[in-house]
C-alpha cells in the first residue's frame, strides 16, 4: 500500500476537481456561459476544501483571482436572463426581446474582452485527517451561523443578506466534503440566490439606463422578487436552525 493511501492524502488536488477545472479551461477562457457558471460554481466548493486543508495562501489567492474573474460575466449572464424573461412576461414584442438580447451580447463581449484570466491554479494537498478537520469546521461554522442569523433575518440592508449568504454558501461546500446538504438549506440558498439576483439586475438598471421604457417595471418587480424570497428564508429558518444545532452539538 502506497504512502498516501495509508494517510488518506490525494496526490494533488481531489481528483474530480482537477479533471473539472482542465476540462473547463478551454471553454472558460473562451468566455462560453456554461464554463463559466460551471468554474464560478467550482471555486467556491475548492474554497471550502482550501479552508479546511489550511492551504498556503498562493493557492488561495489563486482560486480567489479566478473567482473575481468570472463573477462579472456570470452576474451579466444572470442578469440577462432574468431581465429578458421580465420582458416576455410583461408581452413585449419579440423583435424588441431580441434587440435586447443583441444589445446584452454586445455588452458581453466588451466585458470578456476586459477579462484577465488569470494563471490556473497549482495543486494542493488534503492534510491528515481530513474528516476531522472537516467536522471541526463545520461545528465552527454552524454555531457562527446561528449566533448571526437571528439579525440577518430582521435586517433591511441587502449587503448584510448578501453577506450572510456567502457564509451559508460557504458552509453548504464544507459540508458538502462530508455528505449531502439538507433541502432546508438548499432551499434557502435558492431563495437567496434570488434576492441577490435581484439586487444585481437592480443595480444594472438603476446605473446604466437600460430599458428605459421598462425601468420602473422592472425595478419593481426585481424589489417584489427579493422580497418574497426574503419571505422564504424567513420561513425556513426554524428546519435550517435545527439542522445547525445537530451539527454543534
């Protein structure tokens, strides 16, 4: 038996995220929607693993470069969505959906043509014991979460959601290193993943004029949106919160 299946270590990093970040990587730096998504999704569960691991900063500051490379162009393809799908609820004529649609793609290409890929990242190992590391964390990370959360439900300020989601999101990967994550807590960071969506198309209307016809609309309805998923996250809290005390105690 070799040295590293004794100690339960990968050889670099955990296979599957290899593969998925090289398989990706052509298509990424390309600009192709679905690798992006799919390498902005990839960098928040490798943070998780680096977190745990107590990986050298490098390899940190690595994964986090290329995170704050892409976020900009998934939030545009997000945003682009959600505002041609308000447009076709609202019965507004193809030809104009499809004007905007060509006028975002144009938009896109300027925003990918500003985009500096960075170097992909090295490779890093699991330490010893990693699962308790893992379980060590996640305690960690639950009992943050629910001495938070209280004031994050009664806030008005959407950084203060956004900021809390990011915690969430962060420990959904950690747990995810472990097992499945519970549908109370995927239900929330849907209900989140909404509201910030919200936020984002927003701010894109409020900052750059667009549709101008449709504005006020369209703010409206965005606000209405986050709202109700406000309404949500509210609601399942009490499953959520007992599935972090599981983990505390």
């Amino acid at each position: 038996m070799s040295k590293s299946s004794k100690t339960g270590k990968s050889a670099a990093q955990p296979p599957s995220l290899t593969g998925r970040l090289d398989a990706l990587w052509p298509d990424l730096v390309q600009g192709d929607p679905k690798a992006v998504h799919e390498a902005r999704k990839l960098t928040r569960k490798v943070a998780a693993e680096l977190a745990v691991s107590g990986a050298p900063k490098k390899v940190r500051r690595a994964w986090r470069d290329l995170r704050r490379a892409v976020a900009p162009l998934r939030d545009h393809d997000v945003a682009g969505e959600h505002l041609a799908a308000a447009l076709s609820e609202e019965g507004r004529p193809q030809r104009e959906i499809t004007a905007f649609r060509r006028d975002w793609q144009r938009r896109r290409a300027a925003l990918l043509a500003g985009v500096l890929w960075p170097e992909p990242p090295p490779a890093f190992e699991r330490p010893d014991k990693f699962k308790r590391r893992t379980r060590r964390a996640l305690a960690h990370e639950a009992q943050t979460l629910l001495e938070d959360t209280p004031d994050v439900l009664s806030a008005e300020d959407p950084e203060t959601w956004h900021e809390w989601r990011k915690a969430l999101k962060h420990y959904r990967y950690t747990l995810e290193l472990l097992g499945d994550p519970p549908e109370e807590l995927l239900g929330t960071l849907d209900a989140l993943g909404r509201m910030q969506d919200a936020e984002v198309v927003r701010g894109l209307l409020e900052e750059h004029s667009l549709l101008p016809d449709q504005r006020e609309a369209l703010l409206a309805r965005e606000l209405e949106a986050r709202q109700t998923a406000q309404e949500q996250v509210r609601a399942l809290w009490p499953e959520l919160k007992a599935h972090l005390k599981e983990q505390v105690e």
